[in-house]
C-alpha cells in the first residue's frame, strides 16, 4: 500500500539506457548518438552499464523537440555547450538557450505561417500553375527578384529583400 507521501516524491533514481528511451521516446540507438556527440552524458556502473541522471531528460527532450522544427544537429550542439556541465541547468540557464534561439525561432514560426497561408495560391515560384499566377507574378516576372518562391519570404509584401542589387518589390496577392 502506498503512502500519502509517496505522490509528493519525486523520482530521484538515475535512468539506465531502456529507462532513459522509454521515458524520453527517442531510442537506445538515438541516446548512444547523442551522448557520442557530447549532447547528454551518462555515468557507468561497475558492470559498465549506462546510467543517466534524470537532468538529461530535459536535454534529450529539447533536442528532439528542435530537430522536429528542423534544427540542424550543430546547432542544437552549440546551444547545449552553452549549458553548465557540472550541475543541473537551472531555469535560468534554460532561459539563456531560449534567448539564444529566439530571433531563429521566430523567422522559422513566420515561415511556416507563409507556407500555411500561401500554398494553396501564387507564391512567387514561376511554374504559372495556379490560377493566380498570371495575376500575381505575371510571365514570372517575379524571377527579376531572386531564385525560389518570392513570395514565401518574410516580407514579400511589397518591401524590397535584403541581399545586393536592386530588386522590383511585389505586392503579394493571395
């Protein structure tokens, strides 16, 4: 039978490697990855046996969280080297990693919204197949402003893209 006090502890127990997966969904293979590129790290046992300290949870859970968002891997790494190695992070650190990946954060949620938006109109691309296309980039005349779809550029609405020579500015039409 359990006791009262038992739900308000917390589990302290370090995670052996089939713990560690089960609980963070990424898989034994993925945690051996990850600790060969310096991103977790794990103690050993006598037997030689991986153990983690639950602290790795959270990186594990931030790393697979990022790579779902398309974070390369290095940068993922970066961002974790900046985490104290001899302690638990504290929210305070975890606030300084956020910090770092905010501007990045942001110019990826934008992209995702324009994509969302305008994938089902014109977006600048220059195949002509939607029927917005001639109205809205007419005889492709979008490809003065760049390679790819124009009009899936943050700020593709009528506000010139940074990056040399002049560029003709488009007003989106979706």
């Amino acid at each position: 039978m359990k006791n009262d006090d038992d739900a308000d502890r917390k589990p302290t127990h370090d995670l052996s490697v089939g713990e560690m997966a089960r609980r963070s969904g990424v898989t034994v293979s993925a945690l051996h990855f990850y600790e060969t590129k310096g991103l977790i790290r794990s103690a050993r046992t006598s037997g030689n046996q991986r153990r983690y300290s639950r602290d790795m949870l959270r990186r594990v859970s931030v790393i697979k969280a990022a790579q779902r968002l398309g974070i390369p891997l290095s940068e993922i790494e970066g961002a974790l080297r900046a985490l104290p190695e001899a302690r638990t992070p504290t929210a305070r650190d975890w606030e300084r990693l956020a910090k770092r990946w905010k501007d990045d954060l942001d110019d990826r949620i934008q992209r995702m919204v324009l994509l969302r938006d305008r994938l089902t109109g014109c977006i600048g691309c220059g195949c002509l197949s939607m029927k917005l296309c001639p109205l809205v980039n007419p005889a492709d005349s979008m490809a003065d402003c760049g390679a790819g779809p124009q009009l899936l550029e943050p700020g593709a609405e009528g506000k010139p893209a940074d990056g040399g020579g002049r560029r003709k500015t488009r007003r989106a039409i979706v």
